[in-house]
C-alpha cells in the first residue's frame, strides 16, 4: 500500500508540471501575438505628423523645378527616410529626419564627381548667377536633388559659409539625429527663401545654425566685422620680403593658426593663392581657411 501511494503520488506531480508547462507556453504565444500593436502605433504617428498633408512620390533625379501645395515628399536617397513639406503657396518650408545617413560611394551608385543625379532641379530663383540651386539636405548626406529638397540659395552661403560648414560638420560626426529645416520667405510669390534655422543633434549634442540667406562677406563687412587691425591685409600681392611670419607665428612652431592670423590683422577666410595659406590648416581641402 505504502508503494502503490508513492507511485500515485508521482503521478499526481507529473500531472501538476504538464500543467504548468501548458500555462507557460500559452503565456508566450499571447505575447508573440500582441507584438504587431507596436507597429500600428508607429503608423498611427506618421499618420499624425502627415495630417493636412497629402503625400506623394517624386523621383529623386527629378529636375523639373516645379512642387505641389500642401505636399510632404520623402527626399531621402534609397532607403533615407526624409520627409519635406510645402505650404499652400508651394514652397518648401519644411525638411526633417530622424537620422542623417551619409551617402556611401561603396554601396551606392553615384557620378564621377560624388552626386547620386547629373544636375539639380531647376526651382525658380536658381538662374540666377548669385545663386545656386542648393540642397537642404546635403547630396553627401543622403538628400536627394528633386525641388522638395532644393532652394535658391546664395553661392557663397552655400559652397563656403553657414551653409557649407553645418553639412561639413554632419559628414565629420558621421551623421546627426533629430535634424529639423525651418525655412522662411520674404512673401509668398518667391521661391527664394530668406531665411534658414536648423536643427539636430551630433555626438548627443543639439545645435542650432540659423541664418540668413545672403552673401555672408557682404553682411559681415556691414556689420564691421571684417575690418583689418592693422596695416596688414589680406591681399595676396606682397612682395616676398614681407613674407615673414616670423611676427605672426607667436608660438614659433612654422605652423599659423586662425587666431595667429587675426590678431595680426589678417581677414578670414585665407584663401588658396594667399602667401599665408601654406602656414595655415585646411582641414576639409576646399582652397579656404577661416570660412
């Protein structure tokens, strides 16, 4: 009796732990299941952030210049996720990105010269000599070369001054976050924007470069900003004898930085066919130091 009890009483435990071992397994097929949830809220959320918006494709290459009103277009090269927005007078006013991925020449066809198109589109504004037809977002930085990424903006903004030192420095950290464009006009008849604010986070910090869109020599010479402290200037006709940097190198090492050549008097940027350039440090070899 005392065995037959022991064995009944095994059983019994067998039974309760097959029971158990169901319930768990149960318990991991609901939760398999309930998964899809996190994607329907994801689309809800793109949803929300389209809404009052219709959105549309357009080729990535496509020059025609010309854009819809109230249209949010996906400008991202590839598989990029970057999203613009028009108003109701079909300018762009708005570009943003949850992450910036640089364009990779390794896995991505692109030209000779590094762009994924032969040309930008066409926007009115651009036929102008004082303008070129510049990216909100960088081709370099994924952004394609359709007008939902494209604006007439000044030439020298664009290839040396805020313009080019805010895509120079997304390349450098190797891509950013959180990227936002807010672009303003003067009225609503012109493509030519007047004003640009950007926003994203590199190395876990968030900037903010704003500006106008102008010629920024011109402004800094009206704000005073590039008048010489002393009688050095930044001409590059002095005779060789003057070509001494002996009084501008103050820590004596060959080398003149930025600061050096300020204090001397000398008006940034310093350009390739200066006599100075070769003392100075061109880190991204665009011919431009100080820009």
């Amino acid at each position: 009796m005392i065995i037959f009890m022991v064995g009944c009483t095994n059983i019994e435990d067998v039974s309760n732990t097959e029971e158990k071992t169901d319930s768990q397994e149960v318990t991991t097929v609901n939760a398999t299941v309930d998964e899809p949830v996190v994607e329907d809220t994801s689309t809800q959320s793109k949803d929300e952030l389209f809404k009052g918006y219709k959105l549309i494709e357009v080729d990535a290459c496509d020059l025609s210049g010309h854009r819809e009103a109230n249209v949010v277009v996906d400008i991202g090269f590839g598989d990029r996720e970057y999203w613009a927005f028009t108003n109701e007078y079909g300018q762009l006013v708005k570009v943003i990105a949850d992450k910036i991925i640089l364009q990779d020449d390794r896995t991505e066809q692109v030209t000779s010269s590094g762009r994924y198109c032969k040309d930008e589109a066409k926007v009115p504004g651009v036929e102008s000599k004082y303008l070129d037809e510049g990216h909100v977002i960088a081709d370099s930085n994924g952004g394609a070369s359709s007008a939902y990424n494209i604006t007439p903006q000044d030439s020298t903004l664009n290839r040396h001054g805020d313009q080019a030192y805010m895509e120079d420095s997304i390349r450098k950290a190797g891509g950013a976050t959180d990227y936002e464009a807010i672009i303003t006009y003067p009225n609503t008849e012109t493509q030519i924007p007047s004003h640009y604010k950007y926003t994203y986070t590199i190395k876990g910090n968030k900037i903010v470069d704003e500006f106008d869109n102008s010629n920024p020599d011109e402004t800094n010479k009206s704000l005073g900003l590039t008048e010489s402290k002393s009688t050095n200037s930044n001409n590059s006709n002095v005779s060789n004898d003057d070509k001494d940097i002996s009084s501008i190198d103050t820590n004596g090492d060959g080398q003149v930085t930025i600061k050096e050549a300020k204090a001397a008097g000398f008006k940034m940027p310093i350009i390739k066919d200066h006599w100075l350039y070769q003392y100075m440090d061109d880190r991204d070899g665009d011919g431009y130091v100080g820009e």
